[in-house]
C-alpha cells in the first residue's frame, strides 16, 4: 500500500512544478523529495512526472494520479485542522480571492500586521461626478438624459457600453457613450475623478469623495440591483480556525450598510446639492438686495447667528 506522505511529497512536487520548490514548502531536503518520487513512481510501475534539466511537467498518469492525491491530502490536512479546532488558535496561512481596487481600498486598511481578518459586503453602485462637471454640463434628471453626457465607460463591466439600472423592481438598460473606455474600475474613478465626465462605479471605491463632496451621485432613485461580496468555501467541510476567524471579523467590520455607504447615502447628491446651492444663491441675492446703498445710514447693531 502506498504511503500518504509519498502522496503529499508528489503532490507538492506536482504544484511547485520542481522538486527544489517542494523541498522548500514541505522543510525537506530535495534530494528526499527526490526519492519519495521515485519509489512512489516504482510502487505504481508508471511515470508519474516527465523530468529535464530545466523543468518538471506531469505525464497523462501523473496528471491524474495527482487529482486523487490532492484531495487525499486535502482530506488528512482537515482530519488534522479538525482536531487542532479544539486548541481554537487560529495559525497556518490563508489565501483569499478579492477584487483588487477592494482589497486595496478596504482589506488591506482592515488588518493591522499581527491579526487574520476577511471580507464580506454589499456592493453597491452609483453614477457620480465633480460638482464641476454638473456645474458645466448639467445634472441628468432621468436615465435617459445620460445621453447628453460624457460616461467613462468601465468595459469589464459594461463591455456593449450599455448601463443597466433598476427602478421600481424593473431593469433600465441605458444605452451611453463617452470618448473614454476603460478596462480598470480604478482608472475609470480617476478619470471622473479629473472631470472627464460621468461613471458608473462601486461605492466601496468612491464611498471617500461621495462623504467628503468631491464626488456627487445622480439618479440614485435608479440604482442598478445590488451585489455581493462572498466568502466562499466548500460545503459539507469543517472550517478551520482561521477561516472561522477570518468570516466573524469580516462580517463585524463590513456590517450593513458598509462605512463606505454610510453619510452619504441620506442626501449627499449633486441634485441635493444643487438645491443647496440654488437656496444659497437666492440668499446672497437677498443679501445684496438688502445692502445699504451709498451714502445709506446703517445702525451698529449686530445680531448673533
């Protein structure tokens, strides 16, 4: 019967693609890697790797051998993260998958050198702008008004430039155009950020300039149906220790609605903000409407605000 750790030697040789890298993540020597191969390849009377002096690629049996061999391994690393549950210490390391701008903007700020942390969050969308550009362009009052207006189109997500927003639980597809196309959401976000005209973009990256005015968002009323961001592990399988701690974490620092949402969300728009530069302008008129001619008296009395 073959050895499970011969299982595991080939395994990790079949993934490091060399015997050297193997030998570097099991804290072995090569030449016991080496050896471990072979008397697994003599064991089976098959060739399980096909060796150069520059590179290792697996044959058409080793290929397979190594599908049944990971999930051996698999099976005995979480017989063996079973048991350490008990201990409850989270250790080892954990490799998650998440959008980049995400993981720059938000994962990355989250966890401080000495903690294990993980994400799980709503992502929303908006269509925003620079005060600026509304300011010069105008604020489009309905889907269909976007027309008039230069869009950064991110074509990783709207690849036939057609934006898709939702409004009492229908879908809106609207057509828009824009000189610049984009396959970064990143690049798309400072491209509005400069005032190069409109995008449709994830909040989680310009969640900062919508709560601070250096952004505005339009048409929230059409807001495109909503996603999420998942943890995502098999089913029907113990979790270790330091997913489990990972999931809890994320889950207390991005509770709904997320801190990117938040202020913003309650009335930050350029339409309301238009408004308030619409109250403010009829102020000052009436301020100046009501400023002492020349020559005019004026008494010295002040009055607080």
């Amino acid at each position: 019967m073959m050895k499970l750790e011969g299982m595991g030697i080939f395994a990790r040789v079949a993934e490091a693609k060399s015997f050297s890298g193997a030998a570097r993540r099991l804290g072995i020597s090569k030449s016991l890697v080496s050896k471990e191969v072979s008397k697994l390849e003599k064991a089976l009377g098959a060739r399980l790797l096909n060796r150069t002096t520059r590179q290792l690629s697996l044959t058409e049996f080793g290929a397979a051998f190594y599908e049944h061999c990971a999930r051996v391994v698999q099976e005995a690393e979480e017989a063996e993260l079973l048991v350490e549950r008990l201990h409850s210490s989270p250790r080892g390391v954990l490799k998650c998958t998440a959008p980049v701008a995400f993981a720059t903007l938000h994962i990355a700020r989250a966890i401080p050198p000495n903690m294990v942390a993980r994400p799980i969050a709503p992502i929303n969308r908006v269509i925003c702008g620079t005060p600026e550009y509304f300011a010069a362009r105008g604020i489009p009052r309905t889907p269909q008004q976007l027309s008039d207006h230069d869009c950064v189109i991110y074509t990783h997500a709207n690849p036939d430039s057609v934006w898709h927003l939702s409004a009492n639980g229908a879908d809106i597809a609207v057509p828009v155009r824009g000189a610049l196309k984009v396959n970064d959401d990143e690049v798309a976000w400072q491209a509005v950020r400069a005032g190069l005209g409109l995008s449709l973009l994830p909040t989680f990256i310009v969640g900062d300039d919508l709560q601070s005015g250096r952004l505005q968002a339009v048409l929230t009323e059409y807001l495109p149906s909503e996603r999420n961001l998942y943890a995502l592990y098999l089913p029907n399988r113990h979790l270790s220790a330091k997913v489990r701690v990972f999931i809890d974490f994320m889950l207390s620092k991005y509770s709904p609605p997320p801190y990117w949402d938040r202020d913003w969300v309650s009335g930050s728009t350029a339409r309301d903000a238009a408004a308030a530069s619409g109250q403010s302008d009829a102020k000052h008129a009436r301020s100046r409407s009501a400023a002492p001619r020349a020559g005019q008296r004026t008494s010295s009395r002040t009055r607080s605000a």
